[in-house]
C-alpha cells in the first residue's frame, strides 16, 4: 500500500490526482499556532481549456504551480493544513492560463470541503 493512499485516508481525501512528497507533514507556525501541515501535489491532464473549452491538444501547455493553503479537518488537537501545489496549464488558443481543479476545495476556496462538513 502507498503512502500516498495511506495520507489521503488519513486526511479523507478522495482525489486519487493529489500525491504527497516523501517529506509529507511537518510542524509549523501557521497564524500564531502551532499546526500540522501535509505537502501534497494535484497533477493531471485535464480533458479542455477550463476558459475556451479548446479539447486538450499540444497548444494547451503546463505553466507552473500555484500553491494553496488549505485548512483540513484537525487532527489529535492540531490545527491541520494542506499545502497543495496545484498545476497550472495556459492554453494558447485562447491565450488564458488555469489552475487545475479538485474535489477537496472548492474553486478559490481555502477550507477543505470536509472542514466545510464539520462546521455545519
């Protein structure tokens, strides 16, 4: 079993696109409190430019990373974030760029879904 399954259980994440490094979680003071922050990646090819909706060719090109902060469900008493870098695409049919999307934040959202879940 890989740990980047055994890092999605633990955090209840389903999108199997996210992947952790091999330094996945950390402490760190993150607003005046001590936190646990997992580093993870979401990475894949999209199937169209989310801006023209151009179907995914060789003028859709990657364009870096754009990395969030997303806060997580706590876990054992710590304040609990996720560092996702998310890949960038820019599309050069219509001269816009993207970032990919995923299940676990909604679009320019920093409090993960499940967060979002347990406050209700």
């Amino acid at each position: 079993m890989s740990h980047h399954y055994s890092i999605r259980n633990l955090l209840n994440i389903k999108d199997k696109n996210i992947t952790f490094d091999e330094n996945f979680c950390a402490e760190e003071l993150i607003k005046g409190v001590q936190s646990k922050v997992f580093y993870g990646q979401l990475t894949y090819q999209p199937k169209a430019c989310y801006a023209c909706g151009h179907v995914f060719d060789d003028q859709i090109i990657k364009h870096g990373f754009k990395t969030s902060l997303i806060k997580m469900p706590s876990i054992s008493g710590f304040h609990t974030y996720l560092k996702l870098r998310k890949q960038r695409y820019f599309c050069k049919h219509c001269h816009s760029a993207f970032t990919l999307k995923t299940s676990v934040v909604a679009k320019n959202c920093c409090i993960s879904n499940n967060t979002k879940v347990r406050l209700l």
